[in-house]
C-alpha cells in the first residue's frame, strides 16, 4: 500500500542549485583513504565534494572561474610514455606511485630533496623542512641514473630540499647532473647563503644552474606572515648579487589570499625590470605539511591570479595572454611568454592564435601555414613544465613561435634575455586532490629507491612521510654503526708494528 504524502511535504520537484560536472578520486583529508569526490560547478566557481566513511562530507574550491576551468579541456595533450617503470599496479592510483605503468605521462621536471634541513622556519613551508636526513653523493648519483633511464633524455632536474644552498656537496650534485648531460638545471632556494656567502655564490656561478628563488612579495609583512621574518632587504640582495654574477632567476611566489594577492602585479613587474630575473612563477599556498589550518572555501585558485595580473598590471595584461600548459593536466598550470625590449613588452599570444596550435580536442578545418608543425612544436615546448625561463632552448622555441616572418632583431644568445616567462601553478593538495590529474602529473619526485613520486602525490598521499622516516632511520642506523666502530678503535687499538 502506497503511503500517502505528509501534509507539510514538498510537492513542487526543486532544481538542484550546483551542475554535476564529474566524478573523480580523491582522498580523505583526515585519514588519506582513497573515496569518490564530485566535480560540481556552483555561482561560476568549481568545487570539489567529496565523503569519507569515516570522517564525513569535505567541500572546497578548485577554481574561481568556471569557465576557464571548462575552457581548458581542449589544451589536454597525449602524454608520452616514459622508457621504464618502476613499480606496477596493485592496489590503483594514487597508492602505486613511482611511476607505475598506469601514468599517462612521463616526468617533464624531477626534483631531488637533497636534505630536510633549512635555514629558515616558513609557516607555510609544504616539505615540513627541519630535522631529517640529508642525501649522500652515491644516493644522488643513483636517482640521477635512474632519471637517465626513464627518460633517456632527461629534460630538468630541479635541486630542493629542505634548503639545498646549505648542503655542503651541492656543487658536486650539480655537476654530477651535467655530467649525465641533463639539460637544464635548477636551485631551489630561499637565497639566504646567496645573499651571505661570497665563496658559496662564486662557486655557484662557476655551475650556473637556473636559480629558482623565493620571492612572495615587496612589503616587509608580506615575508613576516609567509617566512616568519622580515626577508625583504635580504632577498633585494641575492637578486643584485645574482645579476652581479651574470646569473639567471626565476622568481617564486607563494600567493595567499588576504596577504599577498594584492602585489601579483607589483611582482610581475618588478621581475620584468630586474637584470637577473627571467620569470615568475605564482604558487597558491599548498596546504600541505606545516600549513594545513585554513578555509579550504577561501584558497587561491589559478584564475584569481590570473585576474590579479590583469587587474594590477594597467593594460599590459589580459586574460587571454594566459593558455593552459598541455603536458600536464591543463587545470595544473598556466603559461604565457613575454617579448621585453626597454619599456616594450609584448606577450606570445598577441603574435599568433596558441589555441589553433594548442588544441587538441577542437575539429579545425582552418587551414595551416606550411610551418605549423614546427610552430606547434615549438609551442609545446614553451607551454610545458619543462621550459625554463633565460634558456637559449626558450628562446629558439619562441623565434620559432613567431615564424620567419617576424624578426626579433637578437641573436638567439641574446634573445634568451628578452624572453620573460609567467607561470602559474596550482599544486593539488588533500582538498583538491584528483586522481584524473595526478595520473597525467609531470612534475617527479625522485627518491633514493629508485621511484619517482608524481609531486602532488607525494606531498597529500604519504609518500613524504614514509621516505622521509625510511631515510631518517637509515642515517641514525649508520651513525650507530660508526659511533661502534669508532669505540671499538678506541677500546682496542691497532698494536704497532715492530717497524714503527
């Protein structure tokens, strides 16, 4: 028998007030436990909604722009596959990481941590730096080995840490890679030792790797509520003392809302006039090892600095100079590219349509010119997490970009120093973590056993804090065996020989 309806019930169907736009993967923010999550598209914003068994519903904002979140479906390239893996599929992404065969896409830019400690005490650090281990040359070596061998052709290996200025066989990392014929190098640093040390940033400049520097912003409380001190001067300081030495820098700013997204385009600007700097790179806050207390309603999304940009940079900039970046999952990032000569400043994409190069999902019966396949190749190299910014390797794919009909008036040695790359990256978290993203990541992170970690895998999943107790353990295990052995030298010491 059917029940008759309660009186105060609803009887008028009601429209939903959000659009289903997919279901994904993603993790539990408590616990990690893998679980479904929803997609869905609410007041022009993206949200993530997903439910733990355990813990409950978790919702928050993957994009403050629906339609650039849409839009940027078309910009999704096949992925390449690298030439080994290292682990297989058992138990399903993101919980076989290393890669497994199951990633669609190889590594564009690995990084190694070389130590766990730091100079500095960041509130927001994501790596949790301080205490820890500390890499030995033969474990580098190894991991640098078997990049080699995944790749074959290894395109950017990215030095980190902790802070890698301060461990003291960085130089030779440095040229252990150059020696495995990488192509490009990278420092990640807070500049401190650059802006202290004058041996340490002689030697530096002898390698010459890419530096990649931390730099939030140009206002003292900026630093006090991102570092925990006023960098500012400091900062001002390695930059000078890196375009002293000939040396180039992509700047690296971690943008938190209600702290610095006001200065995106002071920023911008002041590396478009530093001699030293090449880029910049905007990193919302990753909300990942010491900073996991916040809104997750209130984060900062790509589009927001993309706005930021905009709004701050009086007409230099508009939305459409900005194109997702295909490698990777074309949510992950955003490039542009900006021609710089004296107060002249012209972004790639006023110089030719990227979408008809970029788009790989859109049926275009438009006709090409005859030099399109090398125009998109090019394209593909500047719009990928491997391009680094004051490379003469940027600077030939943007010449070719523009096609022979465009002169730029430099020699391509030259022409790497009016190349001025933007990035934006927005590294996943426990919040916004999407198994369909982290399956195309190009961005590894190579350990001492031989994996290499999709990025935003090993900093929500707990890959971080395995490796990082594993090699905590190894290095206490060995200073024990050589606190022993060296008390036994002590207790029982060599007799010498009748000819001493």
């Amino acid at each position: 028998m059917v029940k008759p309806a309660d009186k105060g019930k609803v009887s008028v169907k009601q429209d939903a007030d959000y659009i289903f736009h997919e279901l994904t993967r993603s993790i539990c923010p408590e616990c990690k436990t893998v679980i479904d999550a929803q997609i869905i598209i609410q007041d022009n914003k993206v949200y993530m909604r997903k439910r733990c068994p355990t813990h409950g519903w978790f919702k928050g904002i993957i994009s403050s722009d629906a339609q650039m979140y849409v839009d940027s479906v078309k910009f999704n390239k096949p992925g390449t596959i690298p030439l080994e893996f290292s682990t297989e599929v058992k138990d399903g992404c993101p919980l076989d990481c290393g890669l497994c065969p199951e990633h669609k896409q190889h590594i564009c830019l690995a990084l190694i941590e070389v130590n766990t400690g730091c100079n500095l005490n960041c509130p927001v650090c994501f790596a949790n730096a301080g205490v820890g281990y500390s890499l030995t040359m033969e474990q580098v070596e190894f991991m640098l080995d078997r990049f080699v061998e995944t790749e074959g052709d290894p395109e950017v290996i990215q030095f980190s840490g902790g802070e890698p200025t301060i461990h003291p066989d960085l130089m030779e990392m440095i040229q252990a890679a150059k020696d495995r014929s990488i192509r490009q190098i990278m420092v990640n640093t807070n500049g401190v030792r650059i802006a202290r040390d004058d041996k340490f940033l002689d030697d530096l400049a002898k390698q010459n790797p890419v530096i990649y520097f931390q730099f939030d912003g140009l206002r003292p409380e900026t630093y006090l509520t991102i570092r925990g001190e006023d960098l500012l001067d400091m900062k001002l300081k390695a930059l000078d003392r890196l375009a002293e030495k000939g040396m180039d820098a992509v700047l690296v700013a971690a943008i938190e809302r209600g702290v610095n997204t006001d200065e995106v385009g002071a920023i911008l600007k002041f590396g478009l006039e530093h001699p030293a700097v090449r880029g910049v790179v905007f990193q919302p806050v990753t909300h990942v090892g010491r900073h996991i207390d916040f809104d997750p309603m209130e984060r900062v999304t790509i589009p927001d600095v993309i706005h930021g940009i905009v709004d701050q940079s009086d007409g230099r900039f508009v939305l459409e100079d900005f194109v997702p970046v295909p490698c990777c999952f074309p949510t992950c990032q955003v490039n542009s590219y900006v021609f710089v000569d004296g107060e002249t400043t012209v972004p790639l994409p006023r110089l030719l349509d990227i979408d008809k190069y970029l788009d790989y999902i859109t049926n275009r019966a438009l006709p090409k010119p005859t030099n399109s396949a090398d125009v998109q190749k090019a394209l593909e190299g500047l719009w990928s997490a491997s391009a680094v910014a004051g490379s003469e390797q940027t600077a030939d794919q943007f010449q070719c970009a523009c096609g022979p009909g465009m002169e730029l008036g430099y020699e391509l040695s030259h022409l790497k120093d009016h190349i001025f790359q933007i990035a934006i990256k927005d590294f996943l978290d426990p919040w916004t973590f999407n198994v369909k993203q982290v399956m195309k990541c190009c961005v590894g992170i190579l350990v001492p056993d031989g994996r290499i970690i999709p990025f935003c895998a090993y900093n929500s999943v707990g890959y971080r804090e395995e490796i990082r107790e594993k090699l905590v353990g190894e290095q206490k295990l060995d200073n024990n065996r050589k606190k022993i052995r060296l008390a036994e030298q002590i207790n029982n010491p060599t007799p010498a020989s009748a000819d001493d």
